[in-house]
C-alpha cells in the first residue's frame, strides 16, 4: 500500500505560503481532495503526484513512499564510530548510498525529526530499526562546529525548503566524514604545523578527492573565563596554575590544535595543565556550558559563544573557517543555493552580529 509522507507536504506548503486550496489547484485536484492527500488519507493517481512533485520542485519520492510496518529492521553504513545503541538515527542519501547518522540527545538535534533508532553492530555498521512515518531524506548534510551555521540552515529552510542535516564535528572529524561520503560539505579551521597554512594542507593529506574550499567566516579564538575573570586568567601560561580547572575540546578539533600549538610556543607542558588530556567538550558550546556550570574554570573557544554566556574572554587569535565541499557535489541544487545563500548582505550581518565574526569574505572561494 502506498501512501503519502503527508509531514514532507504539509512542510513544503507551509514554506512557501499556499493554502490547500492553490496547492491542490497545481495539482488539478480539490482543496478537500489534497487535504486528504496530506493528511495520508487518500492516495494520489500518478498524474496527481507527478504534478505535486513539480509544484513542490522535489522528486516525487521526496513526497510519497511505500509504506513500511513499525518495526522494520535494516542494516546501513555507520556516518562515524559513535555507538548507536538507543540513539536516534536520521538516514541521508548521498551519491546513491544510505548512511546512518547518530542523532544526540540534545544540542542541534534536539528538534530533528528521526528515521528510527539504531544499534552498532560489531563490523562498523547500524541495524536501524525504522520508524513508521520518517522524514524525507535532507537535502544537504553540513559537518562541521561553527554555531552559527544554524542561522544558515534557517535561512535555506525558509526561503528555500531545503532541509539541512547538521552534524556537530571537530573539524578533523568534519574532513573524514567528507572523505567517507557521509556529508556534502565539511566546516574546517586548521592549522598545519609545518607551513603555518590554515586548512589546505589538511584538505590535502585527508580528502583525496578535488575540492573546493569557500570561505565562511574569520573568527576570533579565545580563552573562556567565568564571569568577571575571578581567577585573573590572562595568558597562556595562566593555564598551568595549580588548582586551575581547563577543559579542553575533543582531538581533532581545530582548538584543541591551537591550544596546544600556543601552549608549545609559551614553553608549557600539556602536562602541566589541570584537565588537559582528561577532558574533551564536544563543540564550543559544550565549552562555555561547562564553564557557565561551574564544572570547569577556563576554556578555548570562539568569542561569539562567550558573549551569548556573558563569560570573559582573553584574545588568542583570528583564524579562518572555511567550508569544503568536493567538486562532484558542486552541481546539486542544494549546494549551489548554499552558495548563492552565503553572498547574501544580509545574512553576513546576521553572523557578524554574534560578535567576534568577521564576514566580509563569506562565499567566496578561499
């Protein structure tokens, strides 16, 4: 039996303003007709849901599927080596393939609808077990830990329709996903030791493929202290103080790279820092959570964050961050109005406006 992702429809609709009555004039029915059609009552004729599809610009298995029983099992590529036990799975189409993706508990996926939950399975995989009514597959599956990349998404949302995954990822982490095929673009901000080069020699040692990689933002890195700096946190090499509680990010991550970078340059040990090797907060976010909690006392991470948090700051640096996207994925729809998007004046003003953002070079190939 077949029937309609009638939450694909009724989305698409609300995005673009119609009301049933002219969707289903696109689509030579009722209003009545197409309100049972979205609500999964009625099953459309062939003619009907070709024309849907083409009112909507989505192909038509975006909009209707065959229908599977609660409960169905299958066994799919893993996106990444996070267990899976008692997660929520959202399953993304990219280059022909089926990928599992790990939904966290809160944070970006808080709100993001699933396709099921999933196990690891002892050879890298996931056995999903599928979810009556899922969500069509996102157009767009974005890694990367810049916080603002939501306003982003939004922005693709409402004005285009597209649904955006975002998987939170240390920019190392961010570039094998690419080179895995589990996303379309990566967000990267790092350093390499040997030239001093932000980002390329990093695309080149782990993406074999061609790539293109477009500038999104110079921010600026900092150390997050606790309101009103109660600790007198100024330099690096503050950092080593006895009794100084640092939680770091995850390896990998392009702070966690520039941390330690600085803390070499000041001649500090890694050692010698409280915390250092026994912590790994997942995002800049997690980092001024844990300090906004108490649970730790200074941090790297971007400025934007410590401002949301009203925490201190002590500048580190600017540094790039850019998006990589291979050069086969360059011709989809949704990455090219990805590109279009990031030129927009006004949505280069929305990322300034976090504070410590500088926008002025965002879409522009780096």
């Amino acid at each position: 039996m077949t029937t309609v992702s009638s939450a694909a429809l009724r989305r698409l609709r609300l995005d673009r303003g119609w009301s049933q009555s002219h969707a289903g004039a696109l689509a030579g029915v009722s209003r009545q007709s197409y309100a049972a059609i979205e609500a999964g009552r009625a099953v459309p004729s062939t003619e009907v849901a070709l024309r849907l599809a083409r009112a909507f610009g989505r192909p038509v298995e975006d909009l209707f599927r065959l229908a599977e029983p609660a409960g169905v099992e299958e066994v799919l590529d893993a996106a990444g080596p996070a267990p899976f036990l008692g997660h929520r799975v959202r399953i993304v189409r990219i280059a022909g393939r089926e990928i599992a993706h790990r939904l966290d508990a809160g944070g970006v996926h808080v709100q993001t609808p699933a396709d099921g939950t999933g196990a690891s399975l002892p050879d890298g995989r996931v056995r999903v077990r599928r979810f009556r009514e899922a969500p069509r597959p996102p157009d767009l599956v974005v890694a990367g830990c810049d916080p603002s990349f939501g306003l982003v998404a939004e922005l693709l949302r409402r004005e285009h329709g597209l649904d955006v995954l975002r998987v939170p990822a240390g920019s190392r982490a961010a570039l094998e996903a690419l080179r895995a095929g589990a996303v379309h673009v990566a967000g990267i901000h790092l350093r390499d030791p040997q030239t001093g080069r932000y980002n390329g020699p990093w695309v080149e040692r782990l993406v074999p493929a061609a790539t293109t990689r477009v500038s999104f933002a110079v921010w600026e890195q900092v150390l997050v202290a606790r309101s009103g700096n109660p600790l007198g946190v100024s330099r690096v090499e503050d950092l080593a103080r006895v009794g100084l509680r640092f939680v770091n990010r995850e390896p990998g991550s392009g702070s966690r790279a520039l941390i330690e970078l600085l803390l070499d340059d000041a001649g500090v040990p890694q050692d010698a820092v409280p915390g250092f090797h026994l912590t790994a907060a997942d995002g800049h976010m997690a980092v001024a959570g844990a300090i906004s909690a108490g649970t730790a006392d200074v941090g790297v991470a971007i400025r934007a964050v410590a401002l949301a948090r009203d925490l201190h700051a002590v500048p580190l640096g600017a540094e790039p961050y850019e998006l990589v996207i291979p050069d086969h994925f360059l011709e989809l729809p949704a990455v090219g109005t990805l590109l279009t998007a990031l030129r927009r004046p006004d949505l280069r003003r929305q990322v300034e406006a976090l504070g410590g953002y500088d926008a002025a070079a965002m879409g522009v190939p780096a």
